[in-house]
C-alpha cells in the first residue's frame, strides 16, 4: 500500500481484526511514533521548527522511510490536529445548556493548541478530512442543532468559532515567542503599553489616552472568554 493510499483508510473507520501482521523490530516507525515525536518538537521548539527533516532527524532515520508513513507536510498537519481532537471531550447534546457546552469545547481545542506553540497554524484553511476531527466537527455540529440553531447557521458557526480559537492560539504563541527575546519583553507588559498610549497626544487619540485602562484591560483568557460568549450568544439570534 503507498503513502496515498494509507491516508485515504486512515480516514476509514477501522474494520475488522486480520490478526497479527509480520514481525517487526521493537520500536518501528508508525504513524503514532511520527506524531508523538512531532508533538514533541512543537512542545520544545515550536511548530515553525517542525519540518519533514527535523522530524526524520528526531526520529534517527531518513526522509524517505519517514515519506513511507506521511505522504507530506500536510498530510502531518491533518495527524497531529486528529491526534488533538482524539483527546476532546464531547458532551451529551443538552438543549438547555448549548451555549456551555459549545464554549466548553471551543476551550478544550484552545487548550490543547496553546500546549504545542503554534500548532494552530496546522488547522487553518483545512477541509476537516481526518475521523477524529470529523468527530468533533460532528459534536459541536449536535450541539448547536440541539440548541434549535439552524443548520447552515450552525455549520457556518463552527467555522467561525474554529477560526477564533486558531488564530487566538496562534497570536499568544507568537507573542508568548517574541517577549520571551531580551529585545521585546514589553509585548505582553501591560503597564508598558498603558503607558505608550497615555503618552500620546491627547488631541490627536483622545478615546485611545482616555481609555488606555480599558484598552489594556483583561486577565489571562478574559478576552477569549469575552469574545466566545459574544459570537455564542450572537447565535441565539438565528435558532430556527
């Protein structure tokens, strides 16, 4: 079977048991091993340092034995948003608590992206293929359904609010990157940027000096939890 076709049945549900398959040496090159040791470079050194090569290196082997279990960097990305997705808790639709349950999942994808820096990235622009992404698709698609939300509103609702959280997870892993550098240490310095804004002319910004509290405002995901209820709630509008 060739890398292509391998990907296409892992996007199968699994079939029955044919029994043990040929002896192999003790730690072969899986799937499972090329996901949990990419998982390990992001944790490390970030996904932007993830590449095919860095991987065969971390893996102590060669590009082409790696290409014969991923058939390229795509291909890797879909793994390792599958493998996040596996580890989701999906709730029992309730009517009466849609909007919990959908921001409770929202906040476990934020989670489990914000544990590997950058690895949102590898979720954006991406038709949901793999079956443990396509099982969470399936979950907030049941809890919006159950909460009397339209279909295509419901569908086009988990789009945006996906989108939120990737690019949320991406923005604080590159700020979290850049004040971690001696030269930019005052991008998450609150005080610092209150500061700037104070500082600039009040007849030219004067909502921006007047309101530089406000602007700065906000604790660890205050502004996440803000913005989920907000496009949550904005949905209430639209059930069927």
């Amino acid at each position: 079977m060739n890398p292509r076709e391998r990907r296409a049945a892992r996007h199968r549900p699994p079939g029955p048991d044919t029994g043990p398959g040929p002896r192999r040496r003790a730690t072969p090159i899986t799937p499972a091993r090329v996901i949990d040791t990419a998982l390990g470079v992001i944790a490390e050194e970030g996904y932007e340092a993830l590449t095919m090569r860095r991987l065969a290196g971390a893996l102590d082997t060669g590009p082409a034995s790696l290409y014969a279990h991923v058939v390229n960097k795509a291909d890797l990305d879909e793994l390792l948003i599958g493998r996040l997705c596996a580890e989701l808790v999906l709730p029992e639709p309730d009517p009466a608590a849609w909007r919990e349950q959908i921001r409770g999942v929202c906040t476990q994808v934020r989670d489990q992206f914000l544990r590997y820096p950058g690895i949102s990235r590898a979720a954006l622009a991406r038709f949901p293929t793999d079956l443990e992404t396509v099982r969470v698709n399936e979950g907030m698609l049941a809890i919006l359904l159950a909460g009397g939300i339209a279909p295509r509103a419901a569908a086009w609702a988990i789009d945006a609010l996906l989108l939120y959280v990737a690019a949320y997870c991406l923005e604080v892993s590159i700020a979290r990157r850049r004040s971690a550098r001696d030269e930019e240490p005052w991008v998450l310095d609150r005080d610092e940027l209150r500061r700037r804004f104070t500082a600039l002319p009040a007849e030219t910004f004067p909502h921006t000096t007047r309101h530089a509290a406000e602007l700065t405002a906000g604790e660890g995901h205050d502004r996440f939890d803000f913005t989920l209820t907000l496009m949550v709630d904005g949905l209430a509008h639209r059930q069927a």
